[in-house]
C-alpha cells in the first residue's frame, strides 16, 4: 500500500514500526460549538481508513483529542454562563451525536487536555532544559531558532517566515516565530499550578504529549489531519516532539483537502459556514459521508445542496443493487450462466489496487457503479447463480457496509408530493407502457428499449414479467 506522505510530498510505501500494529493520531475538535461540514471531512476520511487498515489485519490504535481548554472554549463559556470544562463536555456529546449519524466509530482513546496537564507540565519542563524553551514572567515560549530543521513539514523557510511576521513592540517572544507552550492564567481564567506560575497549556502542545503517552512510542506511523493544519500546527508538533526525543515524530503525514462553499472557502465572516446538524435535517449522515469519499481525500470539494442531491441520487444506485443481491441472495441456483462471480471477483480486485494507492475512494466507487450494472444485466439476463450472488454480496458488504459505511441508508422523509400532479404523474407512465408494449406487440423492440434506457436515465425503472410490465423509481 502507498500513502501520499507530506513529509516527502510524494507517494511511498507504507510500512508500520511493528508488523500488525498500526498508531496513528488525529487531530480532533476544539469543543466548543457544534461541529460543521469542515470538521465533518478528517472525521469520516480517517475513520474509514482506520476501517480499511483494520480489513488489512491491522490493530489499529487509534487516537483522536478532544480540545477543552483553549481561548475559544474560555470565551464561549463566559457567553453561555458555565465553565469551561462543563461547555467542553457539553460539546463532546453534541460531537458524538454527529459522529453516530456520520457512521464514525470511536477512536481507541479520546484523551482530553485537562486530563494530561500533568504529563504536559512535564514536556515543557523537559524542553526549558534541553534549551529549546525559555520561560519569560510566566509563559513558557518554544525556541525556533534552537531547532534548526524547523519548516521541513511545510516547506516553509524559516528566513522568509521571518520576514514576513508581525512583531509587536511589547511582544515578550525573542522571536515572532517562537510559540507558546505555556500561558499565564489571566484573572478568572481556568488554571492550573506549575513551575511557571498558574497557567494553562497552549495549543500545539496538547497533541505532541498526548500523542506519545497513549501510543506508547515517541514516533507514530500516521499523523492526519486537514491541510489547514500543517503551519504551524503540524510544524510546531514536529518541532518540540522531536526537541523532546530526539527522534522522527511521524513516519506518514497524511492531510484532507479543503471544503469550499460555491468555490469560495468556508468561513463564518462569509456567512457559509454549514453546521453538520443542519445538513442532516435535509440527508442522512450516509449520504454526507457518501458526499465526502467519493472525492479523493486530498482534493478540495465545493459543497452545495445541488452536491448533495447528486450524492443522494448515486447512493440510491448502490443501495438498489445491494437490496436486489438481498433478495435473491436465498433465491440463487447453480445456474451455468453465472456472469456476478467473475465480473465481481475482477472488480474487487480493482478496488483493492484503488485503496491500496493512497486510499483512493473516488476511484474504488467508480468500480461499484460498475458492478452495479453488472448486478442489474444479471438479473434482467437471469445470469446468476448461489457462488455468483454471495460473491457479490460479500464484495459490496465488505467495502460499502464495512469499510467505507455508506449502506444501509435511507432518505430524509421528502415532503409529500402534491397529490394532483403525484396521479397525472402515475397516468404518463401508465400511457408510457402502453405505447411500449404495443411496440414491443409488434416486434418494434428497438423502440421499447429507447423507452426503457430514457426512463432509465431519470432514474426509473422498467420490470417486464409474464403479468405485464411495471415501473418503479430507483
């Protein structure tokens, strides 16, 4: 398997520290307000790479933070009159609610900042000493220019980022660059004791220190994240978690793309930013997570309705096809003019090599509306048998139930239909299959295709039995 690594900003083989053990971390919320669509992408991309590795054989010790001390937190509880801890685990569970209708498991472990200050405490006091912190009236400062490779994951030039930064007059940092591994506690501001004074931890170095204590290593195999976090988030964890080892922090970075809204970036001063509760008022988690995979997961996708109208319209597709196998999965023979046994065992195939290249779910779902032509030729063709049906079940379970965890799903109730145009609706199609059958009569069976691939195309579909023939839409 290869996996597009930032690092090297190259595809290369993927190999794990321990043969069956894979640790990976992601990046996870700061909890303090419902998750939107952008949060939504890491959470459903490394969940279902976390399932793919887990198919591979792979014990995968997978850890995601929950951010619940941090300036936003602060400020949000002071708004809705709690404390900040009290609105961080309010959000945790409004997260998980989204996570269950997303189809997202837990992680092996969700570690939160207020349950490590201990071991964080420890880090930075690890750091002042090897000289690559400093401490000024209470917080605590990485020092930048002490670790020379700083920059490598971005790309970036430490010159040039200099350059370029803002230095206020009464700034404390030696340098611009120079981030906080610690801050002093302002006045009614949750705190904890330290060497430093009272304080509380500052960003970057939640995900370092947890990291290595719950996995259990000083390096991981994967690190994930959205791009928007590789400077300096990703930056400044390589940084002090290498100052702190002495050793490679990640083996693999691995990075979504962005979500832009109408080809502009998401963001609230833009006005569209979209919570993932309210999107699930209109689809069903399915779907928005459908949405999500079949876009490579380091390509940017452009969100709309009309997007999620298209992914809805696909997944009914492959729903149809996994229902039909259902229903004739007891009902199969051994009929010699199998064509699913075959067909499916060349696809899988296909979708493996398409995962087994840097995860690639956009290609894999091409090959499963591929199969699920296939499904439909065999049963209109009668060309399956027991061996047929159960192989092409199991490929679909496997990767559409198991893996990526799109099927079951079912639509969002739709409004009801105005009764009047529902019944002049049903009389065209009952005018349509009459003039069909009196083609097919007459031997014209061109045309009653022509009728049959149109309707097709609008997603309904033509059953021809020895009672007549029927419609239904997909």
């Amino acid at each position: 398997m290869k996996i597009y690594n930032t690092a090297i900003r190259k595809k290369e083989e993927f190999n794990s520290i321990n043969k069956n053990i894979v640790n990976m971390y992601v990046c996870g919320p700061t909890t303090y307000n419902l998750i939107h669509i952008g949060n939504a992408r890491p959470m459903v991309v490394f969940d279902a790479f976390r399932k793919y590795l887990t198919s591979l054989g792979y014990q995968v010790n997978y850890i995601q933070n929950f951010t619940d001390v941090d300036d936003k937190i602060i400020n949000k509880s002071k708004e809705e009159g709690i404390g900040p801890l009290e609105l961080a685990a309010k959000y945790i569970g409004e997260y998980s609610k989204d996570a269950d209708s997303l189809r997202v498991d837990e992680a092996t472990l969700h570690p939160k900042v207020s349950e490590n200050i201990d071991e964080i405490i420890e880090f930075v006091s690890t750091l002042i000493r090897k000289g690559f912190a400093y401490e000024v009236e209470g917080d605590v400062y990485f020092d930048v220019k002490n670790y020379k490779p700083y920059g490598k994951l971005s790309g970036k030039n430490i010159d040039d980022l200099k350059s370029g930064a803002r230095v206020d007059i009464d700034d404390k940092k030696k340098s611009p660059l120079d981030f906080a591994l610690w801050k002093t506690a302002k006045e009614g501001e949750i705190n904890w004791a330290s060497p430093w004074g009272n304080g509380r931890p500052g960003w970057h170095i939640e995900c370092s220190t947890m990291s290595m204590k719950y996995t259990n290593s000083p390096t991981l195999d994967i690190h994930g994240g959205g791009q928007d976090l590789i400077f300096p988030h990703h930056e400044n964890e390589v940084a002090q978690s290498e100052a702190y080892t002495g050793k490679p922090f990640v083996n693999y970075w691995m990075h979504n793309g962005f979500i832009t809204v109408n080809k502009e970036k998401m963001s609230k001063s833009l006005g569209n930013f979209f919570l993932v509760r309210d999107i699930l008022e209109k689809f069903s988690g399915e779907v928005i997570r459908y949405f999500i995979l079949s876009t490579h997961y380091r390509n940017p996708i452009d969100f709309n309705d009309g997007a999620l109208i298209e992914s809805e319209k696909s997944l009914t597709k492959l729903m149809n096809a996994y229902t039909h196998l259902e229903e004739i999965l007891d009902k199969s023979t051994e009929n010699k003019a199998d064509i699913l046994f075959e067909e499916f065992s060349l696809i899988e195939g296909k979708i493996e090599k398409a995962l087994q290249d840097d995860f690639n779910t956009a290609l894999a779902f091409s090959y499963f509306f591929d199969g699920s032509k296939v499904i439909t030729r065999a049963i209109n063709e009668n060309s399956y048998s027991k061996e047929g049906v159960e192989k092409a079940y199991s490929v679909l379970k496997k990767y559409l139930v198991d893996i990526l965890a799109v099927l079951p799903f079912e639509k969002i109730e739709e409004l009801p239909v105005n009764a009047d145009d529902s019944d002049i609706f049903n009389k065209v199609m009952d005018i349509l299959l009459d003039v069909r059958n009196m083609a097919r009569k007459d031997k014209n069976f061109a045309y009653g295709d022509l009728i049959r691939n149109e309707l097709a195309k609008l997603d309904i579909e033509i059953e021809d039995t020895k009672e007549g023939s029927t419609w239904k839409q997909k």
